[in-house]
C-alpha cells in the first residue's frame, strides 16, 4: 500500500486517531464535568499550577465569608488545608459551614475551635487542587472538558452527516449512472437544479423558522453535501457500465440492482473513499459555521463552533477561550484535509 | 452558442420557480409571524398590519400575488425596514457584497492562480511543497476563526486598521474583510491549478513541443489554456457566492451586505426580503454558472460542439 510510505498521511491519521480518542474518553479524565462551572474561577487562563491560587484565593473567600454572613478574621494556610478565622457579633452560624465544600473550592470543614461563646470559630478546612491545563470560560467551566466533550459532538455530526450524504450519493449516482439514457440525463439535470440553490440560504431559513436541533442540521447538511458524491459515482459508473464483467453478468440474467450492488458499487470505492475522506471537514466546517451563528448545537451540548462564538465574543479579555477550540477544530480539518489529498494521490494510477 | 445560451435560460425559469416556491412555503409554515414583537400587538391592530400586508388571505392566493408581482420585478415591501422596499434594501447592500466580493475574487484568483502555476512548474521544489501543507491549512481555515484573529492582531494589538464597520466602503475598512474572503479560495484555486496544470504538462502533446525545443514559457503558455479549464469552471459559482456577500464575514465585520440583510429578515420573520435575497442569490448564482461555461467553451473548442 503505497499510502503507507508517505509520511503525511501516517502523521495526519496519527493526529486524527488521537484527537478522537482523546474526545472519546477524554471527558472522563479530567477530572470536571463538562457542564460544572467553578464561577470563583472565571476566565482562568491557559496554565498548568493547581487552582485555586493565591490570586483567586482570597477573593472566593471574601465572597464566601460575605455569604456565610461572617467576618474573615484570619486565614492560615497549612500545607493542603487552611485554618480560618471566623467571627460575628450575632453568633457564628455552624450551618451556614456548609458553602464551604458547596463552593466546590474546598473540601469538608472541621472546627477546631470555639470562643467568645459562639461569636468566634475556628475552622479547618482541606484546600483542593483543581487543573485547568486550557483555562476555563466565562462561566468557569474546564475548557479542556469543554473542547473535548465538544469534539464528541462535532466528530459525530461530521461522521454521520457524512455517512448519510455519502449513502444518497452513491445510491443515486449508481443508478443514474448505470441506467444511462434519458433516466440519467433526468436525474443529472437534477442535480444540476440542486447544484444552482444557495442551499447554504435554505440550511440557515431551515434552522431560523423552525428551532435549531441536532436531527434537522444533520438531515440539512447531508442534504446539501450528497451531490459532488453523487456526480463523482455517476462518472465511475458510465465507465464500468461498459466493462466486460458487467456485461457477463447481464447475459447471466443479473438484474439492474444486484448489478449496482455487487459490481458497481464496489468498483466505486476508491474514488468515493476519496471523496467521503474530503467530505467530512466539509461537514465539520458547515456544522460549525452554523453554530457559531447560533443556529446549530444548543446550550446545554457544545460543539467546536459553539465554543469557537464563545471565545470570539470575550476575544479581547481572553484570548484562549478562542485558542483552544480553534486549535482543535483546525487540527481536525487539516488532518483529514492532508490525509484525503494523500487518499487520493494513493488511488490515483496516474502518479508517479 | 445563442441556442445554446437560450436553453439555459430557459431551464433558469423553473430552476428560479423551484427557489420561489420552497423558500415561499418553508417559511409560511413556520411558527411565528413578522409581527411577533417581544410586547404583544394589541388584537386589533395585529388584525389591521396583517389586512395592510395582506397576509390574512389564504396562503395560496399570497403565493399567486407575489409571483404576479414578481413577474413585474417588483420584490414587494419590506416588513422590518420601515418604508423600505425589498428592491431599496437590495440596492443597498448588493454594492457592498459586490465591492468586497470582486476585490476578494481578484485577489484569490491572481495569488492562487499564480502559486499553482509555481508549483506544477517545479514539482517537488520549495513552492510546490509548502503549497501542498498551505492549501491544508487555508482550506481547513474557517472565516469565523480568521476573522477574530485578523481583527486582533490588525486592529486591536497594532492598530492598524479598524476593527470593524463600513464607513462607505473607506479602503481601510476593506482591507481585513478581503483578506478573510480569500484566503481559503487561495488554497482552492493554487491545488487547482497545480493538478490541472501537472496533468497536462505529462501529455504526449508538451512532451513533443519540449523535444522539438520550443521554450519553456511558449510550452507553458499552450499547457495553461488547457489547465485553466477546470479553474474557470470552479470560479463560476466562487464568483456567486463572495459577491452575493458571505454572511459570516459580514456579521463578525458588521458590513452592510446582502448576507446581513438575509440573516437579519430571517430572524425577524421579513418574508419578502428573505425571498429577495434568496432570488437574487439564486439568480446570480445561475448567471455566473452560465458564464463560466461560456468561457470553457472559448477556452475549449471541444465543449463548443457537445453543447
């Protein structure tokens, strides 16, 4: 196989085998949920230390005291755990102890000790390491979890989408094909007609006039990406119409579809593995479009180019928010981009 | 050719009757209405908007009229823009998608055109090579991620040129909108040419006009005419869609265009300016088709006799 030998095509398969794994079971081991937003840690940006860090520290415990109804008289730190100070003229509240660990900062409180009758309590309080290796967004959430548990989406509306557009095409391009004549002449006229509807108008009034859902974008884009498909099986199948092995099997009393079936089809598929492979980002790169409009994948599920609008909104405040998804997004598409080119060059007798 | 020109003419008519009739029906049966405002319309009034516009006739007998008024070119009056009809809007915004998109198409086509002919010239040189990860990388490049890049590092870090904006077509604010226009077609446009150009350039007949000792640059010019064939006809509906406006590009840089105006009629349920925008797409689409043909079959006296 002579797709082996080329470096490009092992490296981009490489990449594109490791961003789907990683999407795959990724959101497992982050350690967040995609959906949990830390809001004491918004817009963290891109780094590797533990969080919460000093900086972040003692704001989310002025904001924490303010809720518990307290005053923060001291706050000692001890390895992993903190010993707070915490003091109030009415009396301490010990349930009000409980926003510690609901805060998500914090592990579960001990008190150590109490004076002043009441008003004043000393509490330890285990400290948690949280990693945020890409920041989070504007609402806190792990942007790593984020990119990742999108990509499941993005890659799945892009397979599917493109299964389903590559199903319609070659059906229909076989069949144009092999009956030939006036059918075929019909069909491609068809296609034609398709071909000259700003389809990508139709997609965006589909999605506006009844509400956006995962179901109506996948039928809309396969609906739009099947007709290169179906001009490029069309175009194979005119030529392996007139081969011998199709003939005999016509003379063996074969009808049309076992035909198309077990002869054309299978014939076909250099070019439409081809052609598929390209086809994917395409699928990606239109999903994405329509959700950064707002039109596609809806809040709570996220896909790269929901992400994408995300980061482009707070561009200016942070950066990475828009980085990382369109780090992964591009990835993806120049991946299968250079791994289809190299698909091609591959099949192609004709190069050397 | 004239008969030739006719038949496709022809065949535009039920193409653009297809466009009408989907776009028509698709949004009347979607929930909502043109006058759904965030405060309700007292009954009444809702009543007297939907008699004035006509929209309280059954939908069959609205879909005759507005094709009877199309038939006059006339697109009807706008439902959001106060005052405005269809035809106004569209004389608005068609020059700004047409400004960007023909500077936008000039500059894809002449940097693109041109890399591609680098490359086939020297396969596996510099040119050639990098070509072969930059077509990747532009094509795989989406305008909604270049757009906030460009408007960071042009406009924000090195405050070059504006951020966003039309300023009646100023030249700096078309600088960035250009550039994020065409570059993805750059890469098309050069991976095009390469092929096409490479193909031709390993046939008997420049084989024979290389051994005969012609030059280089007359080889090359003969090879090109042929090369450019499948470059014309990619450029036909490229044409169509940077100069019917590009509705990303429009959003992020807030210009003016016929994509901004379709995507603002669809969110506020403005029937006659989303089927405006949708003809004239559809129209120029067909057009600019037709015309690509046209010039294959000047480029290729083959095509001349098949049609």
């Amino acid at each position: 196989m002579r797709l082996a030998r080329m470096p490009g095509a092992l490296a981009s398969l490489t990449v594109l085998i490791l961003i789907a794994l990683a999407c795959l079971i990724g959101p497992a081991l982050t350690g967040h949920d995609f959906e949990r937003a830390y809001p004491d840690l918004r817009q963290l940006p891109a780094g590797l230390p533990a969080q919460p860090d000093a900086a972040h520290l003692g704001p989310a415990l002025e904001r924490l005291a303010f809720r518990m109804r307290v005053r923060l008289d001291a706050v000692e730190r001890e390895g992993d755990a903190l010993r707070l100070t915490l003091a109030s003229d009415a009396g301490v509240d010990r349930r009000s102890l409980v926003y510690l660990p609901r805060s998500a900062l914090f592990g579960a409180p001990m008190i150590v000790e109490e004076r002043d009758g009441g008003r004043t309590l000393v509490v330890a309080v285990p400290l948690r390491r949280l990693y945020f290796p890409l920041g989070t967004d504007v609402q806190g959430r792990d942007l790593l979890t984020r990119c990742l548990a999108a990509g499941r989406i993005s890659l799945a509306i892009g397979l599917a989408a493109s299964l389903v557009a590559l199903l319609i095409g070659v059906a229909y391009g076989a069949t144009a094909g092999f009956l030939g004549g006036a059918a075929d002449a019909v069909m491609m006229r068809f296609v034609d007609v398709l071909y000259a509807l700003p389809f990508v108008f139709f997609v965006i009034l589909l999605l506006v006039f009844f509400r956006p859902s995962l179901t109506l974008m996948l039928v809309a884009i396969a609906a739009v990406e099947w007709l290169d498909m179906a001009r490029v099986v069309r175009a194979q199948t005119l030529s392996l119409r007139e081969r011998d092995f199709v003939r005999a099997a016509h003379a063996l009393g074969v009808g049309a579809p076992g035909i198309i079936a077990r002869h054309i089809v299978p014939n076909t598929l250099a070019p439409v593995a081809v052609t598929a492979t390209l086809l994917v980002p395409q699928v990606i790169l239109l999903e994405s479009f329509l959700s950064f409009l707002g039109l596609g994948v809806q809040e709570p599920q996220t896909s790269w180019g929901v992400l994408v609008a995300d980061g482009a909104r707070s561009i200016e405040a942070a950066p990475h928010m828009l980085a990382a998804p369109a780090a992964f997004l591009i990835a993806t598409l120049v991946a299968l981009n250079l791994f289809g080119d190299a698909l091609a060059d591959a099949l192609d007798p004709s190069a050397g | 050719m004239i008969r030739f020109i006719l038949r496709r003419l022809a065949q535009a008519v039920p193409t653009l009757l297809v466009v009408v009739t989907v776009s028509f029906f698709l949004m009347r049966l979607a929930p909502g209405g043109p006058f759904d405002l965030e405060r309700p319309l007292a009954p009444a009034a809702l009543e007297n908007l939907r008699r004035v516009y006509g929209l309280d006739r059954p939908l069959i007998v609205q879909f005759g009229s507005y094709l009877a008024a199309l038939a006059q070119g006339d697109l009807g009056p706008s439902f959001s823009f106060r005052d405005m009809s269809v035809l106004d809007l569209i004389a608005r915004g068609l020059p700004v998608s047409a400004l960007l998109g023909t500077l936008a198409l000039v500059l894809a086509t002449g940097l693109g055109v041109g890399l591609g002919i680098a490359a086939a010239l020297r396969r596996g040189g510099v040119i050639d090579r990098l070509l072969g990860i930059g077509a990747a990388l532009t094509l795989s490049l989406p305008s909604f991620v270049v757009a906030p890049l460009l408007q960071i590092a042009f406009g924000l870090t090195l405050r070059w040129l504006p951020l966003s904006g039309w300023a009646d077509g100023a030249p700096s604010h078309l600088v960035l909108p250009v550039i994020t226009l065409a570059l993805p077609q750059v890469g098309a446009l050069a991976r095009l040419t390469r092929a096409s150009l490479g193909e031709i350039l390993r046939t008997q007949p420049v084989r024979t006009m290389r051994s005969l000792g012609l030059p280089p640059i007359r080889v090359t010019r003969h090879a090109l005419r042929g090369a450019l064939l499948p470059v014309v006809a990619y450029l036909g509906p490229l044409a169509a869609s940077l100069l019917t406006g590009s509705v990303v590009v429009e959003t992020i840089f807030g210009l003016p265009g016929i994509g901004r105006y379709f995507v603002e009629g669809a969110l506020n349920r403005d029937y006659t300016l989303v089927m405006g925008t949708v003809l004239l797409v559809a129209g120029l689409v067909m057009t600019l088709n037709l015309a690509a043909d046209l010039a294959c079959a000047w480029l290729d006296p083959r095509l001349r006799v098949a049609t």
